[in-house]
C-alpha cells in the first residue's frame, strides 16, 4: 500500500505533494527539519549510486562542496537547519531545484 501511495503521489501529485514527498525522504531521522549531515548522507548515496567510490579525497570534497552549496541555498534563513517551508520555498523558485532533489536528476553537481 505505500508503495502505490508514493507511486501516485510521484505521478499524479501535486507540486506540493511531490516536494512534501521528497522532503520527508530527505528528512532521515524524520524530525522536520533536513540537516547538513542528513543532505550529506543522501549525496553520498546518490554518489555511490552513480558509482563513485567512497571514502576518496577527491570524491569527498566534492560531495562536501555539493553539500554546502545546496544547503546554502535552501536553508533561506541561515539557522543552520532546511525546514519543509524553506525546502518548498527554494524549490518554487527555481522548478530545477525539484527535479534535482526528487531524482529525476541525480547529479546534485550542477549549481543550484
């Protein structure tokens, strides 16, 4: 039943939907807000989806820089934490702020 919960909501929702969605995937530890380290982890992931390798200076200062230039950009207020408003907010903006953190683009390499 979740599955084909997400599926309609990835398909038929909303942009609100789809975004409150991919916040909540963002959102590890679901305590409604998405944390540097929590975005950390998910850009690893994405790497390591994609094939790069762990744990190589080069691909981890990438992803640090990847990293900090997305949540620079998201958390609007600067306290340290993206909240579902600022992550909606940011993501309105700029419609490739979506595409990018829902997964249709993977490569969070491209400046938000």
């Amino acid at each position: 039943q979740d599955l084909l919960v997400t599926l309609s909501t990835l398909l038929r929702g909303s942009i609100y939907e789809k975004l409150r969605w991919t916040f909540k995937l963002y959102d590890i530890n679901g305590d409604g807000c998405i944390t540097r380290s929590e975005l950390g982890e998910i850009v690893v992931a994405i790497h390591e989806l994609m094939g790069r390798k762990p744990h190589q200076v080069e691909e981890d200062r990438k992803a640090r820089e990847q990293v900090d230039r997305v949540f620079n950009k998201l958390d609007l207020n600067q306290d340290g934490v993206i909240t579902i408003e600022e992550f909606i907010e940011s993501c309105l903006k700029v419609p490739y702020h979506f595409s990018t953190l829902s997964g249709r683009n993977l490569q969070l390499s491209t400046p938000i």
